[in-house]
C-alpha cells in the first residue's frame, strides 16, 4: 500500500472516530439532525470523486508537425523527421503530422511520423 493510500485511510478512519464521538455526547434529535448534514456533505463529495475518477488521466499538449527537413542516419542510429514522445510522459492530446521529410536509416530506425517511445 502507498503512501496516498494509506493517509486517506488514515485521515477517513479519524474522521469516523471524531463523529462517532461528537454524536455520543448529543441527545438524539440532535444528533439525528447533524448525521442528516453529514451525511449529505459525504453524498456531495464522493459525488465529486466519483466525476473525478470518471474523466480519466490528463492528456499533453496537441503537437502539430509538417514541412521538416530530411533525415540520414548511417551505423545504427536513428532517423527522425516526425515526432517521437518519450514513453514516459503523458500521451500528447491530438497530434498532426504532415508534410515531414524524408527519413533514412542504414541499421538504424526511421520516422516520418508520430511514434512513442
């Protein structure tokens, strides 16, 4: 288990334990009255958690690509006259690529277009 995890268990387990105490010492109108706003805040919330977890990871930029140059790679290199993403990072959001260049690679690999990783 991380450590994100853990603190939100944490902090939900302590917030359970204070209302459970603050209820303790109502009569029972009243604490019927404040499980009544409670309960609503954390209907709200996990709402919003919900919409949240729903959208999905953030996207990158929108990278756009055209009327590059050629590229020659000799020995094993590489080539590019496109776009390459590193594998690493977020996912760019749309990308175009026209017009690029010609891409030549001798034992190497060659790109005139989108490639991640």
């Amino acid at each position: 288990m991380n450590r994100g995890r853990r603190a939100v268990l944490m902090w939900t387990g302590l917030a359970v334990a204070v209302l459970a105490g603050v209820l303790s010492f109502l009569s029972w109108d009243r604490a019927d009255q404040v499980a009544g706003v409670v309960s609503a805040v954390v209907g709200v919330a996990a709402l919003g958690v919900g919409v949240y977890g729903a959208l999905g990871p953030a996207r990158g930029p929108d990278v756009q690509v055209s009327g590059t140059g050629r590229a020659v790679s000799r020995g094993g290199g590489e080539a590019n006259t496109g776009f390459v993403a590193p594998a690493s990072t977020t996912a760019p959001g749309s990308v175009s690529v026209s017009d690029t260049g010609d891409a030549e690679a001798d034992g190497g690999s060659a790109n005139s277009g989108f490639r991640q990783g």
